[in-house]
C-alpha cells in the first residue's frame, strides 16, 4: 500500500455524518477505498453516505452492542477492516474550568473520546490483523499537547490527553502486526465543533487522510498534523 492509494482498501469512520469525519469519508471514497460512514443515527448515516459514495452503518463508539453489531457486518460482507479513523468525539467544554469542572460532564466526554476509540480497537483488531496494510488513525487535537497546554476545556483536553497516551500504547504494541497507529492533529477546523474562523474542512481532513494511506514504511506512534510531527 502506497500513500493516496485506495485500492479497495475498505475504511471505517466514526463520527462520519458530518464536519471532518465526512469530508474524510469524502476524500478517501474518491482515492478509492470502500468507506463505512458511520452515525450514532442510521438515517444520519445513510444521508451522509449517499452524499460522498460511502456505505452507511449504524454506529455508537458507547455501546458494546452497537460495536458488536457493526463489527459482525464488516467481518460478513468483507472480511477484513484496512484503515479505521476514529474520528467521532463530542464535548468541546469552553465553558469550563478544570478547577471547578463538573466531573460528571468529563466523564461523558470521555465515553466517546477516550474509551469509545479504545473499544473500537479491541472489537476490530481481529479485522484490522486480516488486511495486508491495516492502520489505525485517532483523531485528537494540539489542545493536548503536553508541551503547550494552558487552561480550558478540561473535558475534551483531558480525554484526548488519553487518547494520545492510548495511540502510543498500541503502536507500541501492534508493532509485530503491522499495523500503524498515529495520533492526528487536523487543526482548528471550521466545523459545528470548532465554530467559524479555522481553516477549511478539507485542509483538516486531508490531515487524516495522510495517516489512513501511509505507505507500509510509514510512521507509528506519533502526533501529526499535516503530515509532520507535532510535540505530545
């Protein structure tokens, strides 16, 4: 597998109905691949795979069933899982403190952004083992980068903090299987999430991207944004 090389590789995206989860299944049906765009809601999920040439699938990265049940159709209809993007996050809490946050709120938050991923890959590593070039790509933020945290958002920084440690865990871990696991950073994106005034939703998506079609040579283990490494 070569960089930008589809293939027919077949790609599972959480959180793909909408921003850069959609805009990732997007580019990557049009480099080729076989794209799962995946929803918490199955109508949500189908008219957003209809837009890009994706194929829908009902998916909550917080319900082991829901994780069970998607995994099962993949196995069934093709037998193997090459790239999964775990994309869908929520709770980007502006508004708190982590002095004064509200605990029940990360704990939420961290549902989704830290142990939904950290399920996805348990449930779909046997698939992930069965592709000839299988990656894993966790989208996080700069917002957790130890080098330069500052205050705010305790919920989404914290969780993604996790999420980061969870990438060079299984990096470490996969190693033997191949399998490329790395952490992104798509930037301040103009999205539902990031609000308006970051760069454009493609720019951040393409950051994903680049991660999902890393040639077999490629990086694990690390923090990227736009293709070049970033301080944990």
């Amino acid at each position: 597998m070569t960089a930008n090389s589809g293939d027919g590789a077949v790609a599972l995206v959480t959180g793909g109905n909408r921003g850069i989860g959609r805009e990732v299944c997007a580019q990557l049906v049009r480099l080729g691949h076989i794209v799962l765009l995946t929803a918490r809601s199955a109508d949500a999920a189908r008219e957003a795979a209809d837009a890009v040439g994706a194929v829908p699938l009902q998916l909550d990265v917080t319900g082991d069933e829901s994780i069970s049940a998607a995994a099962k159709f993949v196995a069934e209809r093709y037998g193997r899982l090459d790239v999964l993007v775990n994309n869908a996050a929520i709770t980007y809490d502006t508004w708190q403190r982590a002095s004064t946050a509200d605990l029940d709120v990360v704990r939420t938050a961290a549902e989704t952004n830290l142990y939904g991923p950290w399920r996805m890959v348990q449930r779909f590593l046997p698939l992930l083992r069965h592709s000839d070039h299988p990656r894993i790509v966790n989208v996080s933020s700069e917002i957790a980068s130890m080098a330069s945290m500052g205050a705010g958002t305790p919920a989404y920084t914290s969780t993604k903090v996790g999420l980061n440690a969870l990438t060079r865990m299984l990096a470490a871990e996969l190693r033997g299987d191949r399998i490329l696991v790395n952490a992104v950073c798509p930037g301040w994106v103009a999205t539902d999430m990031g609000g308006p005034g970051g760069r454009p939703v493609a720019e951040g998506a393409a950051s994903v991207v680049w991660a999902a079609t890393l040639p077999d040579s490629g990086p694990s283990g690390g923090f990227f944004r736009d293709g070049r490494p970033i301080p944990w």
